[in-house]
C-alpha cells in the first residue's frame, strides 16, 4: 500500500475463541441421555419417511437436537462460566450495560445423524445478542462452522478474491478449524452455516443464546 496513505479499521466483527478441555467429559455424560431421548422422538419421523421414500436411510441428514439445557443442574457449572465470559465480552466490544441484564433464551445439545448429511443452512439468531457452540464430538473428517461477512452493502458490490484461501478485507467467509472441547462465541448478528457432514466420526455440540434485556423499574 502507498505509504501516504493511512490505514485504519472499523466495523468489525469479534469472535471468540477458547479451548476448554475440562468441560468435554462431564457434558458428554450428561448429554448422552438427552441424545438419546432425541434420537427416540426422531424414530417415528425416520419410519414415516422411509415408508414415503421406499428405502432405509437411517438418519440421513437429520439433526437430533435436546430440549433446553438451561436450569439442568449438570450444566450449571458451564453456564456460569459462559455467564462470566458474556459479562467480559459485552464489556469490550464497547457496552454499557449498567441497566441491562444478561438472559439466557436458548442453550440445547445438537448431533448429526450418524449416516452423514447433517447440516446447517446460513442464518442468524434473532431477538439474542450473543450465539456460540461449545464442540463436544467433532474432529477434522466432520462438519464445522462458517461465518458470514455481515456487511450487507459490501456484499452488495463484492469483487473476486486473489485467493480464496488467504483472510483478508475482502473475505466475505471464514472457518474454524474446531476439535472437542472448543468454544466459540459471537454477536448473535452473525450469519453461520454448517457444512455437509460426511457422517464418519460423531458430530455434537452445544447450542448457545443469551439475550441482553433493559431492567425496568415497576
């Protein structure tokens, strides 16, 4: 770049990013009944669809989600400390939420379906302000998480990249390369998708929404 011209950056997006380890054993415990029952509300749905298609499947491209996690004693431990780090990353992207409290809206425990297909189209989490996924079972031959350039206007008018491979300003895609233990938070703004998972190692992982709400004085 000409050297009299000055290069600043705005607008970002932060994501991040921390590697807890001590946290993969206990959830898997405690999230394997959860799958399972998930699993066992999905047979009916998979029977019904065989019997449309005339062909077994199995699990082909289905997700087994849980029900809510929030207020199940066995993940207080790991929602308090997602708690913590809320509190520290509203604080520096910049917001004053003196008046403000955080809420959880949403945290499950999600797998692939073990014949491979699962996925995620691109989409965001309305109504939440911060997302993450804290990766349970995953290696390098399952899916992962893409983020979206949430700039609309840019990607409006956006111009062929030298090298798609190569992170630059111009990026309107980014990946992580994730391993259990994992976990990644965002503002809930974000667009993401998962890519098509080839359903040869297991692929779980925990859901999470927080919502900041104004405290108002009755």
């Amino acid at each position: 770049m000409n050297e009299n011209i000055n290069f600043e950056n705005y607008f970002a997006s932060p994501i991040y990013i921390a590697d807890l380890p001590e946290f993969v054993k206990p959830l898997n415990k405690a999230c394997d009944p959860l799958i399972k029952e998930a699993k066992k509300r999905n047979e009916p749905i998979l029977k019904e669809r065989e019997k449309l298609l005339k062909k077994k499947i199995g699990d082909f491209a289905v997700s087994h989600h849980s029900t809510t996690l929030i207020n199940l004693p066995e993940f207080k431990t790991f929602h308090n400390y997602i708690d913590r780090r809320a509190v520290e990353i509203f604080d520096h992207m910049g917001y004053d939420l003196t008046d403000y409290t955080i809420k959880w809206s949403e945290s499950w425990v999600q797998e692939f379906g073990k014949n491979g297909g699962g996925h995620h189209e691109g989409h965001i989490h309305y109504n939440t302000h911060l997302s993450g996924f804290y990766f349970l079972k995953c290696s390098d031959r399952t899916s992962y998480p893409v983020f979206h350039d949430p700039r609309v206007g840019k990607l409006m008018s956006q111009l062929p990249l030298k090298n798609k491979q190569e992170i630059t300003l111009g990026s309107d895609q980014i990946n992580y390369k994730i391993q259990p233990g994992i976990l990644i938070l965002f503002p809930s703004y974000l667009e993401h998708h998962f890519v098509v998972d080839p359903g040869i190692d297991p692929f779980r992982f925990i859901h999470i929404n927080l919502t900041v709400v104004k405290n108002y004085i009755v």
